[in-house]
C-alpha cells in the first residue's frame, strides 16, 4: 500500500462509517459518518474534490500527514496525552485547505447531481448551485470519478464497502 487508503462502508441503512488505513500514524475511523446518501457519502465528495483539485492539506491531506481531521478517532489504543498533542500540533499544522475543501463539494455535488439527472430528496436540487470558477473541463473530471464511485457505492449492500488510495506526495 503507498499513500493511504480511504474504506467506504455501508454500515446500516442510511449509515455509513469511513475507515481510514495509514502507513503511518496509526489507523482512524470516523463512525457514523455525516452526509449519508444512497447515491454517494458527502466524504467521497470531499475524497474526489480535494484529490482532483490537488488539495493536500484538506481533511484526506491532513488525515494523511498524521491529523485527524478534528473528527476521526484512533482504531487502535494510541489515545494517550502525547498522542493526542502530536495530533493537536498536526491539525495546527495542515489542514490549511478545509475550507477550500468544502467550497468545492458545495460547488461540484449539485452540478454532479443535475448532470446526472440524479433527483433526490436533496435540498441541492431545489436551489442553485453557487458560483465556481471551475472550468467545463474541471467539471467534467470530476463528474467521472463521482459517476464511477457513486455506481460502486450504489452497489453495495449493507456490511459492504469500497476503498480508494489517498496517493502520496511529495
């Protein structure tokens, strides 16, 4: 494994938990995950948006530089005092790109939404979407990694789940 892998799972109906596998730093898990939604969790958004728009210090980049996003918990028993300075001083320290992070899902989900012809019962589709600077070109790539995520996502069961690779970098 390189990087970091991300684990989507369908833990009940209308649930979901996000598991986070780390090379380093020990592994997270954010359960339940906010933003259900049968056609694809709020935090694939954040995954597609933060990676194809080279965010690395939003929540998949600080998760990956040893933080915890403010909200995933410890898998294993690593919650001492030092652990959880360490972790304090690298939330300080990354996550610059949160807020850029969640403009972006704001602006790219209810576009994906309307070009797929997806309806549901979704404040999104009832308003429009805010400004973006994003290009037709932007759009489109993020359109493709959602539309193939969201077909896996959609075919999961209840106990199943998908995993993306959060890639390293320099």
């Amino acid at each position: 494994m390189t990087g970091m892998q991300v684990r989507f799972e369908r833990t009940a109906h209308r649930r979901y938990a996000v598991a986070v596998i780390r090379t380093r730093h020990g592994n997270l898990r954010l359960d339940p995950a906010p933003g259900y939604s049968d056609l694809i969790p709020h935090d694939v958004v954040h995954f597609v948006v933060e990676d194809e728009f080279g965010l690395r210090q939003g929540i998949f980049g600080q998760i990956a530089a040893g933080g915890n996003a403010g909200t995933f918990v410890p898998t294993e028993e690593l919650r001492t005092k030092a652990w959880a300075r360490q972790v304090e001083r690298r939330n300080r320290s990354t996550g610059g790109d949160m807020g850029r992070s969640e403009d972006l899902a704001a602006q790219v989900y209810p576009r994906w939404l309307r070009h797929g012809g997806h309806l549901p019962g979704s404040h999104y589709v009832r308003q429009d979407p805010p400004a973006t600077e994003l290009t037709a070109t932007d759009l489109d790539r993020a359109f493709e990694r959602l539309d193939a995520l969201s077909r896996e996502w959609r075919a999961l069961e209840v106990g199943g789940s998908m995993t993306v690779e959060w890639p390293e970098r320099p």
